[in-house]
C-alpha cells in the first residue's frame, strides 16, 4: 500500500500500533522509575517526551534511502517512527535506566548507539536504542520499533540549542557557530562530571551519616 495514495483511515490504521507502543513504554518507564524512587530514594527519570514522526518526515526519510513510499517499506526502512526522549539529572542514570529497560522480558533491544562513550564530530551526546515492544491488538500481537534516546539535562539543552541552529541555517551553518557549538559540549560534559562528583561526595556523606546513627543506636 502506498502512502502517498492511502486515505486518512489507512494512515491512522497503521499509525496505530506506533502509538499503542508509545503508550506501552511510557507507562513502563514510569513505573521504573517510580519503583526505583521507592526501593532507592532517587528518581533517575527527570523528564519523558514522546512523539510520533509525521508523515512528511516519514517520506523525506524514505526518499534519502532512496526507498518507494509503501507501509511495508516504512517498517522495514523507519525505526524512528515512535520515539521517547528520556531526561536525567546525571551520566549514571542514564546507564541505569539502560539497565532497566534491558531487564523486561517483553522488550527486546534491537541496536544501540552509544553518543556518550562515542559523541558526534560535533560534540552531540546521547544513548540511542532501539526496541521492540509487544502491541497486543484485538487479533494480532505486534512487536512494534521505538527508538528511545536517553541524555543528562544538561546534553538535552545542548541538543535542543543545536537543533534550532541547524533548523535556522537549513544546515549550512557558519564555522564559528559550529565552533561554538563544539565548545558548549565540553563545557556541558564537564558540567555532567562536576555534578556526579558532587552526587557521589553526597551519597558518601549520607552513608557516614547514617553508619553513625546506627553506631549512635547500638551504643544505647
């Protein structure tokens, strides 16, 4: 079926299950992170952004596969069509919700592209998966592509800056803003790193604190 002459019904048929998945893991992410709030007193998830590509974008993608614009061409070729953003206060959490996301049963990771071990050319950092999640319909089980990207605050507002530079510029961006560009993302990674020195510095405070109490406890 070809998308460039399907009908609102058509496109919102096939649609759907995207937006089931969102659905699916919005509502395990939350959990997450809401059990780890209880089990550990910290929130590793700040922030979940979600959305579905549109699809214009869906075609311009397919075009610079140099792809024909079909339904079964776009789930063979488009991994990005639902994606979650998720936004952490620190590099650590990141990794934890990595972890997490790994260990459900029904989630399988298909790729990961680690920016943050390996960040882009021009300084971009982010930990990219992609996943399958099972959409359970009235007939079928469909095990639906998510792309997740996972980045600190701070590489969330860099991303976000560098966006709208390159949105602006239609991707001809001046040297000097590129170099610009390349100096924030290591002021933004040495932000990230003086904030988990401070995090660790804290929970090492807490547990001297609460080994004293304890002492403090059995000496009575």
């Amino acid at each position: 079926m070809d998308i460039q002459t399907s009908n609102i019904k058509e496109w919102s048929s096939f649609m759907m299950k995207y937006k089931f998945a969102l659905d699916e893991m919005n509502t395990k992410l939350k959990i997450l992170n809401e059990e780890f709030q209880i089990l550990h007193d910290h929130n590793p998830i700040e922030h979940i952004k979600s959305r579905l590509k549109k699809p214009k974008s869906i075609s311009a993608k397919l075009e610079r596969k140099n792809v024909k614009p079909t339904f079964e061409n776009i789930e063979e070729n488009v991994f990005d069509i639902a994606g979650i953003r998720v936004t952490c206060s620190f590099i650590s959490d990141i990794y934890k919700i990595y972890d997490l996301i790994k260990n459900q049963d029904d989630i399988q990771i298909i790729k990961v592209k680690d920016y943050i071990a390996n960040p882009k050319p021009n300084g971009y950092k982010s930990l990219h998966l992609i996943v399958t999640v099972p959409v359970f319909l009235t007939d079928r089980t469909e095990n639906v592509c998510i792309e997740i990207q996972i980045r600190t605050i701070a590489m969330d507002f860099w991303a976000s800056l560098e966006h709208k530079i390159y949105y602006k510029f239609q991707d001809e961006v001046p040297n000097k803003l590129t170099s610009e560009l390349k100096s924030a993302a290591e002021m933004v990674h040495f932000l990230d790193c003086k904030m988990k020195d401070i995090k660790e510095e804290m929970d090492l405070y807490k547990s001297e604190e609460s080994l004293h109490k304890k002492k403090q406890t059995l000496a009575f």
